[in-house]
C-alpha cells in the first residue's frame, strides 16, 4: 500500500464533502432555492471538524509532520509550517461556519449571504490547501525520504488507523459526510 494512502483517500472524502458545502451555500443566496436549512449547516460544521480536523489534521500534525520532520523537512518553515498555518485557518473558518449555524433567530438575506460567503472562502481554501499536501508535499516526502522512512510513516498511519477512537470518529463522520453529500 503506497504509504500516504488513508490520507490522499480522506482527501477524496473531504473534496465530496466541499462539493456539497459549496452547493448548499449557492442554496443559500439563491431566491428561488430556499431550502438551505441551517441544522445541514451545522451538520457541515460537525464534519469537517470531526472527519477533517479531529481525524485528517490530528493524523498529519501527530504523525505525518514529526516523521519528516526528523527526517530532514524544517519544522518552522516551508512546506510543514505552511500545513500547520493552513490547518489553524481551516479551524477558523470552520469555527464560524459552525458559530454562524447556531444563531436562533432566523437568517436575514445579510446572513445567508455572508455565511454563503463564508462557506465558499473555506471550500476554496480548503481546495487549495489540499492541493499543495496533493501536488507539493505528497510528491516531496515520496522524493525526499528513504524507504525505512516510508515504511515508518506507512505503519504509523497504520497504527493510527487502527485505534478504536479513531476507527468510531471515521464511522461516525463517513456516515453524517454521506448524508450530507447526498442532500
């Protein structure tokens, strides 16, 4: 199995799930669509940060980025400083999708179109990001570093995969992203 394997396919899952938050947000602004509801929403907002962040990010901040980096990637710049600094920005934009579907009064057409907004920032971001970790940083740790290191990163993406924790918190958010994406 190539070793950045689970995270290229949680990629895959994560570009289905931005897909179906930047038509929700068309949804939103669109007058003769008003069936956006914010609960789907929150339900975006719960996703992303359990399958993206409690799953994705934890298993390259906690395990991708301390193995390259005692393996001759710079910690504090470059490619590893850009993922963390991407990462931060993705829990903020997430933080207020998710801040932005807890108000209980009813959207005001401000709202929905700058929680629209909101939403596609993220999807282009995240869409960015994701492709610098696909084109730029994938490509470098496969160049860069010796086989006994792609074998080290390949079982400790294993082993991470394989604690029940995580293995319940991927069940659990595949299903809510396959709800959400089919909605």
């Amino acid at each position: 199995m190539h070793a950045l394997l689970s995270l290229i396919r949680e990629h895959e899952v994560i570009s289905k799930l931005l897909d179906g938050l930047a038509s929700y947000a068309r949804r939103l602004v669109d007058p003769q669509a008003r069936d956006a509801d914010p609960r789907d929403l929150a339900a975006f907002a719960q996703v992303f940060r359990g399958f993206a962040d409690e799953l994705h990010h934890e298993k390259e901040e906690e395990i991708l980025l301390p193995i390259l980096s005692r393996h001759g990637f710079h910690w504090s710049e470059g490619l590893l400083a850009d993922v963390r600094t991407d990462h931060q920005r993705e829990r903020y934009l997430m933080e207020v999708l998710g801040q932005a579907a807890e108000c209980e009064l009813a959207w005001t057409n401000e709202d929905r179109r700058s929680i629209a907004a909101t939403a596609l920032a993220f999807v282009r971001f995240e869409r960015e990001h994701m492709q610098m970790e696909n084109e730029q940083l994938f490509p470098e740790v496969i160049r860069r570093s010796s086989a006994s290191v792609i074998e080290e990163l390949r079982a400790a993406l294993e082993r991470f995969d394989r604690v029940p924790r995580h293995m319940a918190i991927c069940a659990e958010q595949l299903r809510a992203a396959d709800d959400l994406i089919k909605r």
